[in-house]
C-alpha cells in the first residue's frame, strides 16, 4: 500500500486486537475469505436492483453473487426469503418498520435499560419520531424471566402491529412461544431482532423463532455470524417481483421488504459486502461452526461462574448465551466507565452499559457488557475464562495501582498474543 499513513494504522490496530482479549459481545474476528471477499473488486460495482431485475448493466457476477448470498442464508435460517442489501442492523430494523407501518402506529418492543436495542425505540431515532413504541420488561431481575403476563395485557390494550423480540444486552433466551401467543391474539406481525444471537441460531445452538410463527428475522452479519459489517432481513411468505407494488398482507412481507430496503431506503447494494456474507453463510453451515457456537456457550457459562465466584454480581445471575451484563456500581462501589477504562488500560476491551432501571446515566451506567464470541474464535477455552475473571477482578480492585495495572497488562499480551487471528491461517 502506497499510503502509508493508512497502513500504519491497519498494522497498529492489527497489533491491537492480536495482543488484547475482545470480550465486546457483539464483536468477532473474521476469517481469511471474509477479508479476501470484502478487499474484492466487487467493491467497483454498481447494481441497484435485485438479481436478475438491474439499472446496471455488467450484472453477470453481481447476480450470482448476491443469490448465492440470498440462497446460503434461507437455507441456514430456514426462511423463504432473503434480503442481503441493508448495510447495516439499524437499516434493517428501519426497513422493516416501514415496510408494514404507517406513521403514528405501534410496535411493542423490550424496554431499554432491561436489554432492548436503541432501534427498538429510543427516544431521539427517526423511528422513534415516526412511531409509537409500547415497551415490555423482566419481571424478575434475579432470573431475567419476562412478564409476559403484562405484555399480553399491553398488547390488548395498545394493539401493536409488530411486536418485536430483541436485545443487544439481555443474557437469557427468550420465550418464543409465548410470543406466538400474544401475537396471534392481537394479529401483529412477529418479528425477531436476532443480531447478537444469530450465529448461535445458524449453529443450532439456540431456538429458531422461524419455528415460533416468527414473520420476520432481522440480524446483523458481523457479530456472532463471523462475517462483515452488515445486515439481513430473513422472511416467511411469498416471494414476488421486488420491484412491483404489491398488497399489504402478510403473505407480501418479503416483496414489501424488498421494496422498502430499495428503492425505499437504500441506492446501490455493497456487493463487496454481499459477496463476504455470502462467505460467512459458508463457513456458518459448516460443522466446526456447529463445534464453535457450542464453545461460546461452554465458555460463556465457565466465565459468568468465575466471575460470581470473583465477587461480580451478574444481572440474572448467570447468562443462557453468549453475554453478560454485570453491575459493577453494586459490586466494586464505582461504575461502568471507570471499570471499562481500567480494563481497556490492561487489554481487556468490553463496553460500559447500563443495567435494568438503571440509577445512573447511560454515559456514565452501573454495567458492563461483556461475552465470548471473539475470544472463541481466538481459540480460547473454559480454563481460560478463570484466568480472565481473575486478571478483570485483580485489576478493578487494585484500579489507581500503576504498578500493578503494569504487571496485569505485560501478563494480558503474552498470554492473547499465544492465540493467533484467524485471518493469519
Ligand atoms: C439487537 C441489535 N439490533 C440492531 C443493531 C444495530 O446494528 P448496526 O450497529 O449494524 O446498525 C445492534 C447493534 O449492536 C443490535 O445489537
């Protein structure tokens, strides 16, 4: 590379993330052919459209591509269809939106502070402005149960036309079932926000709300997935002419996405991206991707043990998948941001975040976010996780030590810089 200002920074960050522990749960490494796919030529293409139906010519590869993608994702997600254009799961969850609402109606969706995304509704996002959002909740803080009781009752009352299951910081498995339930009482569209989860789903490791009467799917593609910045809409019905008007129904819901994702969102698809997902669904169908979902939970589990046994009050005492949320204001006496700045300074990277009705602001909350995705494709195990929750409660104890923050982070880099980066093999 000619610029070597920029090759400088990919070579620091490189640097980064080979001598630090990831343990951001919506962050992962990707392999080789993700990157291979993502530095391709298909970044030099126009292709507004879909397959087969452009206002390009020169379409012959797009089009291969960009149905390999579509047809590698129904498969591993059981859908009828597949949208690979939106760029990323804010997009996604805003086409969906709109592809079923009109201003001024309603989704139900999970409150905030208890794990909802701030696509679900935060005050502030243009589909908060456009939308009503009616928010459900956990009903017991010590087990994350949902009150599905008050939700029901919400639904009656408030009669969504979505009603939406998600969360970017919720450590349990959802109900899905009952979700089918109230749905089916109120006629709303059931739609999934699978972005943290949606490995674990294609590795059959956790439900499928397709096999739940679930509509809709939306999921980001670069985090458990293992693939590139992105997103996707998975949906049930009949798939029609993306480019037509179609009937608001049900039945519609794919071609109405279609519609919605472009020409109504978005211009030209990143085939770049496209053809990396496409990789990702690859590497996602095969068996040692089955082997490394089942890893993230066995090593989610062993981390959320050790790191009660180390004094960390985890929200819903434990976690069902791959994160968790600990209180840190209730276990060390200070909050999330000081505790992710004194990680971050011994290579430990993870996020601040809020906790269920939080006390404190959101810049400045009781939590942490953290989970394994990252450092189980890094090749890390169970054994391992005791060693973290050791170096995290050793540094948050000893967090004005210079010294001793020293000795933690030389001890942090050897020990990640053993584990190599899948794009290295
Ligand atoms: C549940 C959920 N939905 C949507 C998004 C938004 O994805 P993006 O950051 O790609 O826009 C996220 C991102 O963290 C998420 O966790």
């Amino acid at each position: 590379m000619d610029d070597k200002a920029v090759a400088k920074l990919i070579a620091q960050e490189e640097k980064r993330q080979r001598n630090g522990l990831e343990l951001i749960p919506s962050e992962n490494y990707v392999s080789r052919g993700v990157l291979d796919a993502l530095g391709s030529v298909f970044t030099n293409k126009y292709s507004e459209g879909y397959p087969g139906r452009r206002y390009y010519g020169g379409q012959i590869n797009t089009d291969q591509i960009e149905q390999l993608a579509i047809d590698r994702a129904k498969a591993l997600f059981k859908a009828d269809h597949a949208n690979v254009q939106p760029h990323s799961g804010a997009p996604a969850n805003e086409a969906v939106y709109h592809a079923w609402l009109e201003p001024g109606e309603t989704i139900m969706g999970m409150e905030l502070s208890h794990g909802g995304h701030l696509t679900h509704g935060r005050p502030g996002t243009i589909s908060a402005k456009l939308f009503n959002f009616v928010r459900y909740g956990i009903k017991d803080i010590e087990t994350g149960e949902l009150d599905y009781n008050v939700m029901q009752e919400l639904a009656l009352k408030t009669k969504p036309k979505i009603i939406l299951a998600g969360f970017s910081s919720y450590p349990r498995e959802l109900d899905y079932g009952k979700f089918q339930t109230i749905a089916d009482e109120v006629g709303a569209v059931l739609m999934a926000d699978m972005a943290h989860i949606a490995g674990l789903i294609a590795g059959g490791v956790l439900a499928n709300p397709f096999d739940y009467g679930f509509h809709v799917i939306t999921t980001t593609t670069h985090k458990t997935l293992r693939g590139p910045r992105g997103a996707m809409i998975l949906s049930k019905g009949r798939v029609g002419n993306p480019l037509k008007e179609v009937e608001k129904t049900v039945e519609n819901l794919p071609t109405l996405i279609d519609r919605t994702v472009f020409p109504g969102l978005q211009g030209g698809p990143h085939m770049h991206s496209i053809a990396a997902k496409a990789v990702a669904f690859y590497e996602a169908s095969q068996p040692s991707f089955h082997e490394y979902c089942l890893q993230v939970l066995a090593n989610a589990k062993a981390l959320s043990e050790a790191l009660m046994k180390s004094g960390f009050k985890l929200i819903t005492n434990g976690t069902d998948n791959h994160m968790m949320v600990a209180d840190i204001q209730t276990s060390f006496g200070f909050d999330g941001q000081v505790a992710e700045k004194t990680l971050d300074r011994i290579g430990l990277t993870l996020n601040k975040n809020v906790i269920p009705d939080d006390p404190l602001p959101p810049y400045r909350p009781s939590g942490v976010r953290l989970g394994t995705p990252a450092l189980t494709t890094r090749g890390l195990r169970e054994e391992h996780m005791i060693l973290i929750a050791q170096w995290m409660q050793q540094a948050l104890m000893s967090k004005d030590d210079e010294a001793k923050l020293d000795k933690l982070s030389k001890e942090v880099k050897q020990f990640a810089s053993s584990f190599p980066l899948p794009s290295d093999l």
